[in-house]
C-alpha cells in the first residue's frame, strides 16, 4: 500500500466514518431498566411490617428484622444441639462407696 495517499478528501469514507462513529456511540449509552412502579414485597416481608405496625416502616428494615430472627434462630438451635451433649450425671462419692460395698449378683 502506498502510504502517500491522502484518504480525508474521500467523502465517502468520511461519510462511513461519521455513521460509524454515531452507532457505536448509540450503542455505548444504554437505559438502566427501572425496577417496575407495581412491585410488590414478599408476603413475610409484608407480613412483618403488618406485625410489627408502625415500629417498622420500610420493607428494608423488616428485611433485617427478618435476618435478626434467622441469625437468633440458628445460635438457639446451634446452642442447644452443642450446648447439651450426653453429660453423665455426676454420682455422689457416697453412693460410689455404697456400690463398692454391695455384692455382685451373676
């Protein structure tokens, strides 16, 4: 190719290069869709607000009152299957003594 050859004068490529230049400009700026006007929370989310009356207004804050009770819930459940293993009851030293003393019947 000859590199001396001056294509700006070409108005058809000028002409392909604006129409070029307005697409992909086009293309680059994009709508953000919006969340729809109707939208409705979850039934437990309006459950809660509906529970709660005035307390909590918004759906976010019954959004964590909802994660509140969850993370209570699972440290309740985690307490109580940790918490209260098979704990052999503590036997008085007198009774231990008492079993010592008595004759094994086989």
């Amino acid at each position: 190719m000859d590199e001396n050859i001056d294509l700006s004068k070409n108005t058809e490529i000028n002409e392909a290069l604006k129409e070029f230049e307005e697409k992909s400009g086009a293309e680059q700026i994009q709508k953000v869709p919006e969340a729809p006007k109707d939208f409705e929370p979850p039934k437990i989310v309006q459950w809660v607000m509906k529970l709660f009356g005035g307390a909590i207004k918004d759906e976010r804050q019954a959004e964590y009152v909802l994660l509140g009770f969850v993370i209570v819930a699972i440290g309740i459940s985690l307490y109580l299957f940790f918490g209260s293993g098979n704990k052999q009851p503590k036997i008085p030293a007198e009774v231990l003594e008492q079993m010592k003393l008595m004759p094994i019947n086989r």
